[in-house]
C-alpha cells in the first residue's frame, strides 16, 4: 500500500556544511560540490533512481542520470553501489551527485521508484558563486591642483562599486586612512 511504502521507503540528500547563504537563504559555495545521496526502500525493494541538476543561470552544467538496480542487486552505474539487500531486493542504494555549476537557485532533485511501482522524491536547493567579485573604485574630482600636481585643492567624492551576484553589504568594510599627511 501507499501508507506502507511512505513508512518504509526515503531519500537523504546531505549538502557539505557552510555557513554561507544567498540572498534567498539557499546555502552558498564558492566551487563545485559533492551532494551524498542515500535511497532506501524496504518495502519492496529499489528499482531505479533517476536525479537531476537545473542551475538556471548556467544551463551548460545541467545535468541527469538514471541508475537502474536489477534483482542481484547490480547498480547500472559504478558511482552507485548496493549497500543493503535484502534476498532478491535492493533495500539500500549510495551514491553521490557532483554540482559544478556557476549559479544561485541550483535545483537537485532525486526520484526512486521501487519495484512495485510506488514513487518517492526529494528535492535540494544550493547556490555556487565560482565568480571572484570586482572592485572599482572612482572619484568625482579629477582636476589636480595647478601648483602641486600631485595634490588635489578641492574636496573628492570616492565611489565604490562592488560587482558581486551575491553581495551582501554587511559583509564589507571599509578601512580609510591617510598616509600621507594632512
């Protein structure tokens, strides 16, 4: 029964540990991660597990994979392994996503269909800034003072640009000082 499948049957997804977050709360990695995934079914053993990988704003890295489980509990995919068998039932199957896209909002999801049919999935949202931020700086007076070249006679306005897809003000500061006198 259904009652009985959803008691005996899940998915664990677990994201490495940061304590970085996007703008929308989704956890934030500077490179490429590794998503471990865990899939059991006890009830009536795993089938197959399809995933898959949208990032959308760098669709080149989406990605997605089918691992089918027969019943001598083969993984058709060498990365997921076997790990509880149960006589002719695969009842635990491991294996792990890699992530290697450049985007915010990057979407996993993982769908494991056990043998009498029944569907389970499960779902991750993280978010990869590979993206190294750059700074400007500009300033509104650019006319040096006519006697001391190197020195300016009237006040400057600095600006301060941050080009980052992941900014958080909070998380800059800024240390003025003059080194050179008055």
């Amino acid at each position: 029964s259904q009652e009985q499948f959803d008691n005996t049957a899940g998915i664990v997804m677990t994201a490495p540990g940061t304590t970085s977050k996007d703008i929308d709360g989704n956890n934030l990695y500077a490179g490429n991660i590794t998503i471990p995934v865990v899939v059991t079914d006890t009830y009536a053993g795993i089938r197959s597990i399809e995933w898959s990988i949208r990032a959308p704003q760098d669709s080149n890295a989406n990605q997605s994979g089918t691992i089918v489980v027969d019943n001598a509990g083969n993984s058709s995919e060498n990365n997921w392994r076997v790990t509880s068998f149960d006589r002719n039932l695969a009842t635990c199957v491991e294996g792990a996503i890699i992530i290697n896209a450049n985007s915010n909002a990057i979407v996993v999801d993982v769908k494991m269909t056990n043998r009498a049919g029944y569907v389970t999935t499960q779902s991750m949202t993280v978010s990869i800034d590979k993206t190294t931020p750059v700074v400007e700086i500009s300033f509104d007076n650019e006319q040096g003072d006519a006697t001391y070249t190197e020195y300016f006679a009237e006040s400057r306005t600095a600006a301060i640009t941050v080009k980052e897809r992941n900014f958080d003000e909070a998380g800059v500061s800024l240390d003025i000082s003059n080194t050179e006198g008055n």
